[in-house]
C-alpha cells in the first residue's frame, strides 16, 4: 500500500492507494455483485475491468475527492461509502447537487477532457476502485457494451438532477426534506447499505448544513421541518440515521414515486 499526494487538478489531500493488485477486492469476488439494486457483470467482462483497473482508494470521512475547475486523470467507482457532489458558488455557499452511491461512476462529467464543475468529498469512509482516464477508450475497443453503461449512468445522473431540481421548486420544505430522505434510503436498499425489515433504516451522517445546503433551505427553517416531521411520526432523521416506517406514505407525502427499480450496471 502506497501514500500519494494528489496529483495536480485533485484535491489537495493525501490519498492511499493499494497499489499491490494481492490487497485489491478481486473483480471476480466484486461485493457489488450482490447488491439488487446493481447488474452482475458476465465473466468476461469481469476479466476486462480487472485488467483496466489501477488501484484502490481510501477516503477518510470529509476528505476532498475532486477539486472544481480543475482536471482529473481518474475516473473512480464507488466500491463502499457515500460521497457528495457539490458546487461551490462565488460567494462562499455551496449546493449540494447529488449523492454517490456503491457503483456510481465518479468523474464521468470530465471524462472529454473538461474541467469539474463540481467538487466531490467523502461524506463517510470510502474506497473506491481507481481507472486511469486516458485509458478509457482501450476499454470501449474492448468491450463497447461499456459504453452503453456509462451512457447509461450519465442519462440516470441527468434524471436525478431533474428529481432535485422539481425537489426544489415545486415542493413545500417538508416535502423537501421527506424527498430527501427517502431517495436516499432507497439508494441505501438498492446498495446495500440501508436496511428494510418492516421499517426502513439507513446509517448515514448528514448534517443539517448539509441538507439545507441541499434543498435550498436556511438552517433554521431545516431544524424546524425535521423536528416537525419526527413529530408527525413520518420519518425520524437525526444526526446521522434515517428511519422510515412507512415508505409508502413517505412516498405519498414527499410527492415522489420513489426510484425506479431496474438494476444499474456499474463499472
């Protein structure tokens, strides 16, 4: 295993990578594979990605990922943790724009050589699986139906902005925050990191910064809606778990058809 600095357009962090392919999680024994909410790979394919992948990342809880405005030679799968996608504004705030999930391709949005519009931090304790960028198109030769995918999870990023972006102007700040919770409790169950046994539970530290951050609200309006909503025994978000017991009414409530339940593929 290897500490690096960054290089030049990442963030201004030290990353560790195993750089020793004995100490990767084996692509054929991926723990993505056994998450419902992802597509297996054939084993053909498996052999492929294992060849193009370079390293594993480990990212402590706040780390910085991505910087904004600056290039990255990497592309990054998400193989366990949650990360957020933000975007800095000049006068200091900052809207937060996504989650990544386990299996979500991170940098996809430089991927023809442009600069992040976005920065991207751990929001728990991350790996990531590392593919060098300049590399991709030897991919694609290889095995087009990569393509497919990756136009694939750029079209389901681009729906989920759409989601957030109704999140915001067409929903009350109760609404809001009971979308919020649920798109990522389900997120959680189609990765495997939520659990659903008659009530549906996630573990995730969230702030209540980082959720009005999100949604567009001030701090204290958020304050009041969550307490409004625990009261109200729809939802139960503390500092950092979400419980629902009734995900349909939540449902119902947020204005929201919950997510689609097809299997995602991942790289």
């Amino acid at each position: 295993m290897a500490s690096v600095v960054a290089k030049q357009g990442e963030a201004n962090s030290v990353h560790t990578i195993k750089s020793d392919r004995s100490r990767w999680v084996p692509c054929n024994a991926c723990p993505l594979e056994t998450c419902e909410g992802l597509r297996p790979h054939d084993p053909d394919r498996v052999a492929i990605l294992q060849e193009f992948k370079e390293g594993e990342l480990q990212l402590s809880r706040n780390a910085a990922l991505l910087n904004q405005g600056a290039p990255s030679p990497h592309i990054y799968t998400v193989l366990d943790g949650v990360l957020l996608r933000q975007v800095k504004l000049e006068d200091g705030s900052r809207q937060i724009v996504n989650f990544m999930f386990p299996g979500d391709l991170v940098g996809l949005q430089a991927a023809i050589d442009q600069n992040m519009e976005h920065s991207v931090e751990a929001l728990t304790d991350a790996t990531l699986c590392v593919f060098q960028r300049d590399k991709f198109s030897d991919l694609i030769a290889r095995q087009p139906h990569f393509a497919y995918d990756v136009i694939w999870l750029a079209a389901k990023e681009e729906s989920a902005l759409e989601s957030h972006l109704v999140a915001l102007g067409k929903r009350n700040a109760h609404e809001r925050v009971a979308y919020l919770a649920v798109y990522l409790v389900q997120r959680g169950i189609q990765t495997g990191l939520a659990q659903d046994n008659g009530e549906a539970r996630l573990s995730i530290p969230i702030t209540q910064r980082q959720i009005a951050d999100m949604l567009g609200l001030s701090l204290v309006h958020t304050n009041r809606t969550m307490q409004a909503l625990r009261q109200s025994n729809l939802l139960h978000w503390d500092s950092d778990t979400i419980i629902i017991e009734d995900m349909d009414a939540a449902c119902d409530y947020a204005k929201f058809d919950g997510l689609n339940g097809a299997p995602r593929p991942y790289l």
